[in-house]
C-alpha cells in the first residue's frame, strides 16, 4: 500500500508541476507580448514627436519663432527646441513643397550704434568711409588673431 500512495503521490506532484510549468509559460508569452506592445508604444511616440517636432521647425522657418509659436499654441522655447530636433532635411524639402523653393533663414539686422557697444569698432561715417558700415581689424571685432 505504501507503494501506491507513493505513486498517488508522484502523479499528483507531476500534474502539479506540468499546471505550473503552463502558467510560468503563459505569463512568459503575456511578458513578451505586453514588451512588444510597449516598444511598438515607444516607436509610434518617437515617430508622432519627430512629426510635431519637423511641423513646428517648418512653421518656423516660414514665420518668426514667436508667431509659430503663437499659431502652434506652444512656447517660444518649444519652437527652437523644434528646430534644433527637426531632421534638416526634412524640413528643407518640405519648406519646398509648401513654397516652391526654399527660404532663407532668418536673420535680425543689427540695431544702430550695436557695434560699439559690442566689438569697440567705429562707425565709418565718423571714419570717412560709407555710412553705416562699421570699420575695424577682424581680428579686433572678434577678439583674436585671425
């Protein structure tokens, strides 16, 4: 008798062992599953964020920051911050789409009298030279030799 309830014994511990071995595979497949679905979630954030980042880069380059950042409903900050994620190159192809070619990029002309403030340079109409135009070594304006 003591031979049978052993092998009662042994049966019983191997159905147990198969059900465990079930369910540590069926959660092993769900861990997998549910890592699929989070990197498949990662992928499609970056893909929306480089999407958002490459519109607001390119309503940047068609506008001033802080009216694209107006239009857009974001900060002035997350319109550069646009700009410096955006891929270049997608949005100089699509700046030419939407105008037909390209657009240069914004610069802000420089106020009267900033050069002497900034540099020590003289302003040429003091100097003889054309007025308006601002006279000095390269390497004074800048601060080095060369």
């Amino acid at each position: 008798m003591a031979s049978k309830a052993t092998n009662d014994a042994v049966q019983l511990l191997r159905r147990r062992q198969q059900a465990e071995e079930g369910a540590l595979t069926s959660a092993l497949a769900a861990t997998g599953a549910a890592e699929r679905a989070r990197r498949r979630w990662e992928e499609e954030s970056a893909r929306l964020d480089a999407s958002e980042d490459a519109g607001l880069a390119v309503l940047a380059a068609l506008l001033p920051v802080e009216v694209a950042a107006r239009l857009a409903g974001v900060s002035s900050a997350r319109v550069r911050q646009a700009q410096q994620r955006a891929a270049a190159e997608v949005v100089a192809a699509r700046v030419e789409e939407l105008t037909g070619g390209t657009v240069a990029g914004r610069r802000r002309a420089r106020r009267e009298g900033r050069a002497e403030a900034v540099g020590g340079g003289v302003p040429a109409a003091s100097g003889g030279a054309e007025a308006g135009s601002v006279v000095g070594a390269p390497s004074v304006l800048r601060g080095g030799d060369g």
